[in-house]
C-alpha cells in the first residue's frame, strides 16, 4: 500500500482552488458557474496576497540563515550555511525585483543596465544564487559525510 502524503495533497488543493476558476472561467465552462468578472478578481487577490506574503517569510528565512551560519562560526557546515545564506539573499533581491515588476511595472535591472545588460544581470543573479546555494548544500553534504 503507498504511503499518504498529506503534503502533497494539501498542495495540490491549494494550487486547485487558487487556480480553478480562473481557468474554468477563461475556458467558457459553466461547471462552476463562474463569470470571466469573478474569477478575474478571485485569481487577482489570491495572486496578490501570494505575493505580498512571499517576500516577509524570504527576508525572515534569509536572517534565519545568516542568523544559523553565524552560530555554526565557520567549519565545514559553517562555510556551507554561509554560502546558502548568501544565495538566498541574492535570491530574495531577486524576489523583490520580480514584485515590483509584477506590482508597479518597472524592471529595475532593464531600467538602470538598459534592455540587453539587464537581461544579462538577471540572467547572471540567477547563476549566483543557485551556484552559491548548491555550494552550500554541497559543503554541507560532504561535512556530514565526514570528507
């Protein structure tokens, strides 16, 4: 017999009823009765409470990282934290950038580097942050692996 996963099905519910209606609706279906009005303003707030959540829980798990790699006081686990913490906060700049976009329609990269160095930089905040997070991840493994 498989193992339930609670988790899982809490996500997919979650992703389910964010997103149903909006495609129902787009869709023509009346299997939910739902106007294109409703499902615009429905799929609108869950997005934006979505992302207005989002970024209080990245910055309080990027000081939770810093907070973790500064009590570790270097080492193996302690060098890998530290490397993950910086990944994450690149990552969460990043996350910043993307709401303001999605919020206010300004692209900081494109507005201060220009159309092609700014695709460039983002490109390039993508590489640090999941190369500094793998380097964490893999800095940890091999400390508990004991190499």
């Amino acid at each position: 017999m498989k193992k339930f996963r609670p988790l899982l099905l809490l996500l997919i519910t979650v992703g389910t009823l964010t997103s149903s209606s909006t495609v129902y609706a787009q869709s023509h279906c009346d299997l939910l009765q739902v106007s294109n009005v409703a499902s615009v303003i429905h799929g609108a707030s869950a997005n934006y409470w979505f992302g207005v959540m989002e970024l209080p829980f990245l910055f309080i798990s990027v000081f939770f990282a810093f907070l973790t790699a500064y009590a570790l006081r270097g080492g193996k686990f302690g060098k890998g934290m530290t490397y993950m913490a910086w990944g994450f906060l690149v990552m969460a700049v990043g996350h910043l950038h993307m709401q303001i976009e999605h919020y206010y329609g300004i692209n900081i990269f494109k507005t201060l580097l220009g159309q092609i160095s700014g695709s460039v930089a983002w490109f390039i905040a993508l590489i640090v942050t999941w190369a500094l997070s793998g380097l964490g991840f893999w800095s940890i493994y091999k400390a508990s692996k004991g190499a």
